[in-house]
C-alpha cells in the first residue's frame, strides 16, 4: 500500500480573471462577479530573496458562491485560495 502524497489546504491554484480597467475582478473562470466585498494588498519578504506582492479580493459570484482571489503583482498570473 502506497501512502497518498501530502495535500496542501488552502495552496492556490490558477484560475482565469478577466479584470476591468481598475484591476478589479469581473469574473473567474467565465463566471461573472456580482460584487467585490474587500481587496487588501500583502507586500512581504522584501527583505528576503523570495518577496511576496499580491492584491486579494473577497469576491461574490453571480451564482452566490464567494471566492477568495489574488494577482501576484510580480507575475501577473492570478489564482484562487477557495472558490
């Protein structure tokens, strides 16, 4: 019997974000967002060789569903925490 490989919960994961002018998230994935309830912004580790700089949104979707999503600023790329 082979042991299963550790998962990580919460570890973010891709998602697709098409973002309006202001950097706002409109959806995810094709599902539309209702509403943007609170952004903040982690910027850490700058003193290290591997800093952190990502803008996180609470988000509802259309669907009622809520989702937790950043865009690592240094990158560009976005990924979702839950949702």
């Amino acid at each position: 019997m082979h042991a299963a490989a550790p998962r990580i919960l919460g570890a973010p994961r891709s998602v697709r974000v098409a973002a309006d002018d202001a950097g706002l998230p409109r959806s995810l994935d094709g599902r539309p967002v209702a509403s943007v309830r609170d952004e903040w912004r982690v910027d850490e580790g700058w003193w290290t060789g591997r800093p952190v700089q990502r803008r996180y949104f609470d988000v509802v979707l259309a669907d009622g569903r809520n989702a937790v999503v950043f865009c690592d600023r240094r990158t560009g790329r976005w990924y979702t925490q839950r949702g």
